[in-house]
C-alpha cells in the first residue's frame, strides 16, 4: 500500500508542478502568463515530494503533510471549479485532490486495521 500512495504523491505532485508550467509558459488562449501558479503549483508540487522525505523519518508526519497540501489545494479549486464550471485546470486538481485524500485516508485506515490486529495477536 506504501508503494502506491508514494506512487500517487509523486504523480501528484508533478501533474501539479506540470499545470503550473503550462499556466506560465503555454496560457489559454487570450490569458496572461501566470507566474502565480507557477509558484503556487511549484511549491505545493515540492512540498508534496518534501513529504515523501520526511515519511522516511517520520511516517505519520509525511502523510499529515500530504493530507494538509492536498486538502488546501482542493479548497483553492472548488470555488473556481463550482462558479466557472471549468473542468482544466480546476476540476482535474479538484478531482485528483480528492482522489488523493481518500488515497491517504484508505492507507490510513488500513494501517490502523493492521495495527490493532497485531495487537491482539
């Protein structure tokens, strides 16, 4: 399960980091080159690969960190998702977002599963 949620963190992060650069160096036709989104989508791309480092020092703080930069970026993206009705670039962060999160939570209640069952026997 590891394996698949650090595989989902790195495609993640660079479909984030990706969606970042295009909004900067190839902008939607009739709209400006966007240095805050390279900047916003690059930090939370990064951050999130920071969070693989630090899963290996302490797990629990890893995917703490995870959960909080997936959740902050669905909330930047509802609002302009739900108004505009825009499925690029709001709705596939929103989508993926949430994906994500409930990657994270699955990963978690599995864990905790294990742990309890270890436990007892």
């Amino acid at each position: 399960m590891t394996k698949t949620i650090n595989g989902a963190i790195v495609a993640y992060s660079l479909m984030v980091i990706g969606m970042g650069v295009q909004a900067y160096f190839f902008p939607s036709e009739g709209k400006d080159p966007s240095s805050v989104s390279l900047i916003a989508s690059s930090a939370i791309g990064l951050l999130m690969l920071a969070s693989l480092g630090l899963w290996t020092k302490n797990p629990r703080a890893g995917r703490i960190m995870s959960l909080v930069l997936a959740v902050a970026a669905f909330g930047r993206f509802i609002g302009v998702f739900m108004k505009d009705k825009a499925i690029y670039p709001a709705g596939v962060v929103v989508f993926t977002s949430l994906l994500l999160i409930g990657l994270l939570g699955f990963g978690h209640m599995a864990a905790a599963k294990a742990k309890k069952q270890e436990a007892q026997g």
